[in-house]
C-alpha cells in the first residue's frame, strides 16, 4: 500500500506497509499456528485467515491535538513533541478523513487551544473519531479542564449542521500530566448517549467510553465464526468475559441458552442491556458489572462454555488456573496479543485446541486477532 505520510517519514507507524498483504497475512497465519502448537502441543482445524482490506478498515481514528488554535494538528505528536498532521490518513473510514477536517476548524472556531506536552499547557489533547458501518459518527474531545467546554457547547450547533452525521458528543477529562489518553470523567454534549452499530443484524450500541474492535468487518466475521463453531455444541449455559458491549454474548445467545456477560466498565454494560433490550433476547442474557477475573474466580458455579476476549496481557495465570480446574467443557479464547494467548494455553493443559484462525484486525502492523476453541480433554 502507498503511503504518502509513510514514504516521507512524517509517520512510520504502518511497519508493515512495504510487504505485499498476502505475505503479511501468511506470515501472521504461520505465527499463531506456531505459537499455538508450542503452547498446546496439540493438532487441530486450523481454518484459513480472515483477511482484511488493506486501507479504510479503521473505525476508530485517535488523534493527539497539536499546533496552534489557528494551525490545528491532528495526528501524532514528531520529533520535538511538535504535532503531524495526519487528517488524510488512508487506514480510516472514509467518514472520518471527511470529519477530520470539519473537526480541525472547529477548533480553531471555538478557540481550543492545542495541549503542548513540553510545557504542560493548553486544553485540548486529542479528538477521538468513532464511525458506524452506515457513516455516523461518535467524537470526543479529550480536553486537560473544563475550561473550554463553555465555548465547545456555544458552537457545537454549527459543528452538527456541518457534520449533520454526528450523533453523538462528548468531552473527556483528562488532567494529568501522562501517557494516558482519557480519564474517568466523560461530559455528554448530545443528547444520544450511544452511537448504533449495525453488525449480523444484531444493533450493537457504543458509548463514549466502551470498547469495540477497531475493525468492523473483521469484528463481524469474527463474530459469525464464534457462532459456527458453538452452534452444535452441548452448551446451556455461557459466560461471556471481557464481554464489552456485547458482541460475543449476543451473537451466542439463542433457544436453549442463558448467556451471562461480565465486564469491569459500567458504560459498556449498559450498552450492551440495551442492545440485547431492543433485540428481544432480555430473557437470555444478562450483564454484570465487575472484574471478569474476580466474578468468575468467586463463583460456585462455571457455565458450559466461557469465552474470554481479555486485553493483550491475557487472562493471567488465575484466571487460566480457574478454568483448568474448574471442569469447564468448552473454551472460546479470543486474543489479540498471540504471545499472552501462547502462556495462557500453557496453564490450562487440560483443555486442548480443536480449532483455530487469525483474523487480520490491524493490516500494515504485526498484531492480529486470533480464535481458538478449546475442549476438555
């Protein structure tokens, strides 16, 4: 793929970007077999890649604030901390290089000032751009006070009759002096809390600070696998941990079923009632709020089948440790980081793979989502 940011050095996140996709594919494949082998020492289906298109497959575009009010920057911050503007970005969304620019004069309309790292001033780090699979968009204003919020409200009207597909608005506070992209407190400037996303048929609904895979056509097919391969499965009962807004646990619920979701954020939990709320499946799924570790490890009971979608970390090794000895008959392992998933399968030796496949979340980069399915031995 070309790049122009790229082959002018302005941005060389794409690592991967000078090798042919099918090879970056077939190298990602041979990997997670690899390292699925090693870990499990076990032979299984192994089912051919997910591919995914090579530009315009993000979602999400999150972009560190720099410059001047007058000369807004959106993209990362270069050499010197000084802000590159990567507003044209060929990974995103169509409409999100499209609201890009409508967002980079409205700072400078309402007057928000760049943060600037060096010397700890300004209010405005980054601009969070989310899209739906029908255009619609969710933006976030992760700003250092409150101290601009008066003037993003004054001409956030203006901002909607330019960009009439923004549905939802909102402004994060995020005080500290770190690394950190968002902070606890998030500010409504809409009055739609949650962006729709239209996935399988199912509608999934995304709030300002709930998680949702960057990738929405590999999100989908990840999901319809997840389903295929459950479908025959002896399953009455499920527990869907690191569940989010509720991607896996909707898609498995059914006749027969009782699907609990567990996830530790609050406004992912409450994304993901509505959407089983206006699918009709309220009777077969519930959501808990909590630490998915500490609910399943205190729990007197395991359900037939458990899926986890952990962050690249993992589960750990408690987790891994409950489930091997829990006597759990089946496990869906959905990961992003295939070196956490190679440790995790090593701690639970009793349940061997039977299937597996990448799904090629993040094309140009080295990370990958893979899928395994386990079975107690």
């Amino acid at each position: 793929m070309h790049c122009g940011y790229y082959d002018s050095h302005r941005c060389r996140s794409c690592t991967l970007i000078e090798t042919r996709y099918a090879v970056q594919l077939a190298d990602k494949d041979s990997r997670a077999r690899a390292v699925v082998a090693a870990a499990a020492g076990a032979d299984l289906d192994w089912a051919a890649p997910v591919a995914s298109a090579e530009s315009g497959f993000r979602n999400k575009a999150k972009m560190v604030v720099g410059g001047t009010v007058a000369h807004p920057t959106l993209g990362i911050l270069g050499p010197g901390r000084a802000g590159v503007d990567l507003r044209g970005c060929s990974l995103h969304e169509e409409p999100i290089v499209a609201a890009l620019t409508r967002l980079s004069e409205f700072i400078t309309t309402a007057q928000l000032t760049p943060y600037q790292v060096s010397s700890r001033r300004g209010e405005l780090k980054y601009v969070l751009v989310t899209a739906s699979p029908t255009g619609e968009l969710m933006v976030r204003f992760v700003l250092r006070s409150t101290e601009a919020l008066p003037r993003i409200r004054k001409h956030l009207r203006a901002l909607r009759a330019a960009l009439p597909q923004l549905v939802v608005a909102s402004v994060n506070l995020q005080p500290a002096p770190a690394a950190v992209i968002e902070g606890e407190q998030e500010i409504l400037l809409t009055g739609s809390s949650a962006l729709p996303l239209e996935l399988n048929g199912l509608c999934l609904h995304l709030r300002p600070q709930s998680f949702f895979q960057t990738n929405t056509a590999v999100a989908a097919a990840l999901y319809r696998q997840a389903v295929s391969w459950t479908r025959a499965l002896p399953v009455r009962t499920v527990w869907d941990l690191y569940c989010g807004v509720g991607g896996f646990a909707l898609h498995l619920a059914g006749p027969g079923r009782q699907v609990t979701g567990f996830e530790i954020s609050a406004q992912a939990v409450a994304s993901a009632r509505c959407s089983a709320a206006q699918a009709g499946l309220e009777g077969q799924v519930s959501f808990a709020v909590g630490d998915a570790t500490h609910l399943a490890t205190r729990s007197g009971d395991v359900a037939d089948l458990v899926v986890v979608n952990p962050p690249r970390r993992g589960i750990g090794e408690k987790l891994a440790s409950h489930l091997e000895q829990s006597g759990v008959q089946h496990v869906l392992y959905s990961s992003c980081n295939v070196d956490s998933l190679g440790r995790d399968l090593a701690r639970m030796r009793s349940l061997r793979p039977v299937r597996g496949q990448v799904l090629d979340m993040f094309p140009q980069t080295g990370h990958f989502e893979t899928l395994v399915l386990l079975e107690r031995r």
